[in-house]
C-alpha cells in the first residue's frame, strides 16, 4: 500500500460527459456513477494512468481491478476467449452489476489483473457510464472510487469526501442504483463457474440460467501473480470498513447488556435490517429497510454505514440480513466490515 497520497490536485465536479472523455484519453482518473457503485477510472491499457488509480486510492497493488467496456462487442479488445457458460450469462446479464472474470489478451497491462492471466470484465447497466467509456474509446479500469477498504462511494459527494484533490474529474451521473459492487463469476475448465464475489446480482437469478455455482472459497495462487494477489477485487477478509468499529451480530435481540445500554446511550449506532427489537431504544439508527426488502437494503447499505461513521458514535453494532438473493451481498459486505 502506497505510504504517501499523491500531490494534491484540482478535482473537477461535472455532468458533462465530453470533459470526463477527454480526461480518460489524456491519462487522467474520472470517478463516474454505475448502477453499483461509483467507479474510479482510468485507460485500461495505459500503464501509468493505472498506475495513478493505485495511488490515489492507496490501494495494494495485489488487488486487481475490473475492466469496464461500452458494449458487450468490445470483449474481444481485452479478452481472448469467452466460454459458452459466459456467452450465457452475457446474454442475459448484460448491462448489469456481473463481472466476468476469463482469459486476457496480452495488452492488457500486468498491474490491471496483478499479474494473473484473466481479466475481471463488464459492460454496466448505467447509460451515463457506457456512454462516456464509448466516448473515451477506450476500456475502463476502475475500483470503487474511496480510499482503499473504506465504505463504497453511492453518490458523487461520498467521492468528493475521499478523493477531492486526488483526481481530475467526477462525472455526477446521481445515486446508484443497485448500491453495491457487482458479482464476479470465473470459469475453471471442466468445472462449475465459481462465484468469487457475492454482489448486485444473486446467485439464484445466475443459477436459473447456467446451472448450480461452486459458492465463494478460498482460492489457490497463481504462480505468476503478484505476491498476495487476489483473484478478483474486493475480496480481503477486511474491506468496505467504516473508521469506527463496527460488530456484526445475528440479530439485534443477541446485543449483550453493555450493547443495549450503550445502544440506548447513543454511544453506539445501530445499523438494523427491519427496526429495532421490542424494549430497544436506539437514539442513533440507520434502518435499511422497513418493509423488508433486501434490494432497498443493498441501495442503502453503503449510505447508511457512512451516516453512521459520521455520528457522535464509538462505534457500529448491525445486524445480518436474510442470507439469500442480494441479502448474501448485504451480509459479505458487513462481514468483511467488521473483520478486525
């Protein structure tokens, strides 16, 4: 991880498509709305402007970055063979928050995949995103546009908060949709595709269309990767952190004495999924959902965390949510929260 941010630079906030295009072309970094999360981007075959992704995020060069095209056609400009399995899943998915993770052409640069022989792949179901990668004319590099492990940008202020003065351009395309990171799928020959990261598209809608998926484990190293690479991002035990510390209970009901009385305090927030228990007082609580959906509990998890982190709080206690459709996301994303 990079020991110094870069000089501080001006950051450009804007709607306008061309200049954040222009900046693309030119090497620069532009942080745009997708349907997930905002990304920070760079010229996916240019080296140095990569290079400047890992710095001002200050983000360990072992973790690599995910490929971002305008349309599914231009696959063939970073990858050299698609399976039959991911022809299918291109078909159906996309646009959309699912990332592809298959074999890559040479000129994609080692420090895009940390030296691993796939690349992480996908066209996002947001126009304001396609368009400006079709105007830049070029494939898109980019991580979550925040400081390396901290909680995912939805909006263009969150970028602003992290990232002013460390970047050229922030393309405001408003709040994200889907909420969270999208879902990497990768295909081992002879093997069910694997699962690699829980995200904005579930398990079950992929299963409907390709079959049962090998769920996320631990993955062997490649011997040509960087030394601690991961094979696709996101994928730390602790990411997506708040700066307070946060605890991670079944249920809210589990909350120990000292939980409860600090929680009615306000000396600790409450990140809860529907409410609060009955006989729970919380003075400071973000709800993801009232009504119970685990798609509005994805859109609002990112907000919800930084809300918290910024209140007169010690720190986080929240609770799990139901562990099927997008609740698998919701539940990967708190786990590795509150990883110590």
């Amino acid at each position: 991880m990079n020991a110094n941010p870069p000089t501080p630079i001006p950051t450009v906030l804007t709607t306008d498509v061309a200049t954040a295009a222009d900046a693309l072309r030119a090497g620069k970094l532009v942080a745009f709305a997708t349907e997930t999360v905002y990304g920070l981007g760079a010229n996916a075959l240019d080296a140095s402007a990569v290079a400047r992704i890992f710095a001002a995020k200050e983000r360990p060069l072992f973790d690599p970055l995910i490929v971002h095209l305008a349309a599914r056609e231009a696959i063939g400009e970073v990858c050299n063979a698609v399976p039959p399995l991911a022809e299918r899943l291109i078909e159906a998915f996309w646009p959309g928050p699912l990332t592809l993770v298959l074999p890559r052409r040479d000129v994609v640069p080692d420090l895009v995949t940390a030296g691993l022989p796939d690349v992480a792949v996908r066209v996002p179901d947001h126009a304001l995103a396609r368009a400006l990668i079709a105007r830049a004319g070029v494939p898109v590099a980019a991580p979550s546009a925040n400081l390396f492990g901290r909680v995912s940008p939805t909006t263009a202020a969150h970028v602003m908060e992290q990232l002013d003065g460390r970047i050229e351009v922030v393309l405001d395309g408003g709040p994200c949709r889907v909420g969270v990171e999208s879902t990497i799928v990768a295909f081992d020959a002879g093997e069910r595709p694997r699962v690699l990261r829980y995200g904005g598209l579930a398990v079950e809608a992929l299963e409907a269309v390709c079959g049962t998926l090998a769920l996320p484990q631990a993955a062997a190293r490649h011997p040509g990767a960087a030394p601690g690479a991961q094979p696709a991002p996101g994928m730390l035990e602790q990411h997506y952190a708040p700066r307070k510390p946060l605890t991670l209970l079944d249920t809210l009901a589990e909350a120990d004495a000292a939980q409860r009385a600090a929680i009615a305090r306000g000396t600790l927030g409450v990140l809860a999924f529907r409410g609060l228990p009955p006989g729970c007082v919380a003075p400071v609580i973000e709800t993801l959902s009232a009504a119970g959906s685990l798609e509005e509990a994805a859109t609002r998890l990112f907000a919800a965390l930084r809300r918290l982190d910024a209140a007169a709080v010690a720190g986080i206690v929240a609770e799990r949510v139901p562990d099927s459709g997008l609740g698998r996301a919701v539940n990967d994303r708190l786990r590795r929260a509150a990883h110590a």
